[in-house]
C-alpha cells in the first residue's frame, strides 16, 4: 500500500513537471509584451489616425 501512494506522488509530480515545462516552452511572457506601434494603435490614445 506504501508503495502504491509513493507510486502515486510520483506521478502527480512528473505530471506537474512535464506541464510546467511545456507552459515555458509555449512562451508565456510573448502575452504580456508590447504590441507594435501601427497608426491605428492611436486610437486608444485618443487621436484620429486619419489625419
């Protein structure tokens, strides 16, 4: 029974790793940098593009 639950955890944590080391991977922090400047991304600034 011991070796069930060690079996167990272990698993759980391999699980863990193999997730998290595909979440770093994936490039989270690519979510979180600036979009490029383009005319349009004036707008949220508050100024016409159009002119």
């Amino acid at each position: 029974m011991l070796i069930f639950k060690l079996l167990l955890v272990l698993a759980l944590l391999l699980l863990a790793a193999y997730f998290s080391v595909r979440l770093v991977r994936r490039g989270l922090s690519r979510r979180y940098e600036p979009k490029h400047r383009t005319p349009w991304s004036a707008l949220s600034e508050g100024e016409d593009p159009t002119l």
